[in-house]
C-alpha cells in the first residue's frame, strides 16, 4: 500500500518542472476562450490539455512518488498532447492508437503500485486515500481505452448506433480520474478514523462516488432524464456529507483552507448539475441560459474543485505558504463563478479573465521567503 509511503520531498521541486504544467494549464485555460478569436471548436484542446495532458501527468508523477518523473511519465505528456492535437483536427484514427499506446503506458506505472485486479478496493482494510488514488490512475487508462472505441466505433466500425455515444462525451470522463486524485489528497488530511463508523462512512462516500459517476454516464447514454436526475441530486447529497466530513474531520492546516474551497467548488457543480438536467426540459429558457450554466458547471469543476487539489499536490513539499489564503482562495472564485462564464461571451471580459486567472496562479505559487 502506498498510504505509508509519504510524497518523496523532491516532488515538484524542480522549478522548471512546475512551470512546464504550469504552461500546459495555462495554454487549455486559454483555448477555453478562444473560440472567439477564430470560429472553431477549441473545446477540445481546452479540456484535453488540462484534463489529460496536465492532470493525467501530474496522476502518474503523484504515482511513481520518485524525485523525477520517469521516461514514461514525460512520455505520456508528449503522447497526450498528441492526442488533444489529432483530436482538435478530427483525425481520429490516429488518436485512437495513441489512446490505447496512452492506456498502457499508465496501465504500466498502475502496475508497479498497485495489483494488476484492483481486488485492494473491495477490501475493507485499504486506506480511503489509496482506494481513491488507484481509482484515479485505473480510470485514467479505462476512459482511455474507452475513448479509442468510441472513435473507431463512430469513424470505421459503426458496431454501435448512439448519438450520445460521442468524444465530446467522453472526453469528459478524463475529468474524474482527477477528481478522484483530489480527493484523495483530501482525504490525506484527514486522521485515520478509530471508529468504525467513521471507517464505513468513508468507504461509503468512495463506493457511492466512484459509482454515482459511473451510472450517472450510463443515464446519459441512455437519456434518462429522471433517473438522471435521481442520480445528480443524490451525488449532490453525498459530496455536501463529504464537505461536512471534512469541516470536522479535516486536520486544521493551510491546505485545509484550500481543499475545503475546493470542495464548495464541487458542491456547487452539483446544483449547476441538477439545474441543467431540469433546464434542458424547457426550451425557451434552455435557449437563454443553458449554455451560460453549462460553462458555469465546467469551470467549477474543472478550475474549481479539479484545480484545488492539483494545486496542492503540486506545491506539497512547499506548506505552509506564505500567502494570504482568504485573499487567494476568494480571488480563484471570482475568477471561476463570476468572469470565466462571462468570458465565454465577451472577448474583453474573457481577457480579464485569463488576466485574474494567471494572477491566482502567480500569487499561488510565489515563493516562500
């Protein structure tokens, strides 16, 4: 198990390391809004860039826990950025061969951490932060995998006829892998429970998570819209339990401050969630609000609860920072809940807000004295 093993000190401390996923997230960050400069669809490279080639590099690197990344590591950045750029140019038979090259490559590094039958996440005995943590990395290489058939399936094959069955849907599975991996870095501040109670209670909100997610996916394919709603609104229950666990349970450090922040990023993506899914019934409202909401929910999301928990792994080694976390905490959520929806739609206020968003990370990441 790698519970006992803390994050070796070396990690992320290579300047020149950092600003390079730094770049990587700026860049997706970037093609968030730059749809409004030239009319095509950068969606893609915007998720993919933060999602996979950031996130999934930064899963695998947490994984290896060794001072450097590994060959295969800087391998997958390279490969996925790859990917994102065959993807984003719609030649999708090439991105599917390096989809599943990608899922072996993590399937890999899985393998020397974990046994190749995740059986360790049906035992009561596995820690919640290693349960979460190899939830994340076998995720990452299944929706890996899953994507190369749905690119094949919808270009050559055709073996499967379903309109929801699409990249632009699964290309948003390469979010919880890192939302997984948050939560994992939650969860490592919180003391191992004695009671077993607590014990269950966690198991519980990994399994109901973990699952939720799962099933909520399969309603979509499906298009279930009560049962997808059902599913929202418990998940919605569920993370607002997780936040309150964590308010009492958390241990009273800095990175608490953010992770909690985090959190109510992720809690409010659940009522943008359920929103939407009740939204998308009424057309005429649909039509003024849906694609405002929708952008809200990403960010939130994506920059919000996602980011949280990157930002702290990345800067592990570096707590207690000397920063003002109200001040910086309150400066991500502006940005995110306030101008980056707007700037979906706004090309000055989309500039203020890649302005505010380099000035969070600036501000993050400055050195301690």
């Amino acid at each position: 198990m790698i519970h006992d093993q803390p994050v070796h000190p070396q990690f992320f401390r290579e300047y020149r390391l950092r600003l390079l996923i730094l770049s990587v997230m700026v860049a997706g960050f970037l093609f968030g809004f730059a749809d409004q400069v030239s009319n095509r669809n950068f969606e893609r490279l915007h998720i993919f860039l933060f999602n996979l080639c950031s996130g999934g590099f930064v899963i695998l690197y947490h994984t290896e826990n060794t001072a450097q990344p590994s060959p295969r590591a800087y391998g997958f950045l390279v490969l996925s950025f790859c990917y994102a750029v065959f993807a984003f140019f719609k030649l999708y038979l090439p991105a599917a061969v390096i989809s599943v090259i990608l899922a072996f490559v993590v399937e890999s590094i899985r393998m020397q951490k974990f046994p190749f039958v995740p059986l360790d996440l049906f035992s009561a005995r596995t820690p919640i932060i290693d349960k979460f943590h190899h939830a994340s990395i076998l995720c990452l290489s299944i929706s890996l995998i899953i994507a190369a058939f749905v690119v094949v399936n919808n270009d050559a094959l055709h073996w499967i006829a379903n309109r929801n069955l699409t990249l632009n849907l699964f290309f948003l599975g390469y979010s919880f892998p890192l939302s997984l991996m948050a939560m994992s870095v939650m969860f490592s501040f919180v003391d191992e429970a004695r009671s077993p109670a607590l014990q269950w209670l966690q198991h519980f909100f990994f399994w109901f998570v973990t699952l939720g997610v799962v099933v909520f996916f399969v309603f979509i394919l499906k298009e279930m819209m009560s049962a997808k709603f059902i599913i929202a609104s418990a998940l919605f229950v569920v993370v607002a339990m997780m936040l309150a666990f964590f308010v009492r349970y958390g241990r009273a450090v800095q990175q608490k401050q953010f992770l909690l922040s985090g959190m109510c990023f992720l809690l409010f993506t659940g009522i943008t969630g359920v929103i939407y899914i009740v939204l998308a019934q009424f057309p005429g409202p649909y039509q003024t609000w849906g694609r405002l909401l929708l952008n809200s929910h990403a960010y939130l999301a994506l920059y919000g609860w996602s980011l949280s928990g990157m930002l702290v792994l990345i800067r592990w080694n570096d707590f207690p920072l000397q920063v003002n976390s109200i001040w910086v905490i309150g400066l991500h959520w502006i940005t995110l809940s306030v101008m980056a929806p707007l700037g979906k739609t706004n090309l000055v206020v989309a500039i203020l807000t890649i302005s505010l968003y380099l000035y969070f990370l600036s501000q993050f990441f400055q050195r301690n004295r």
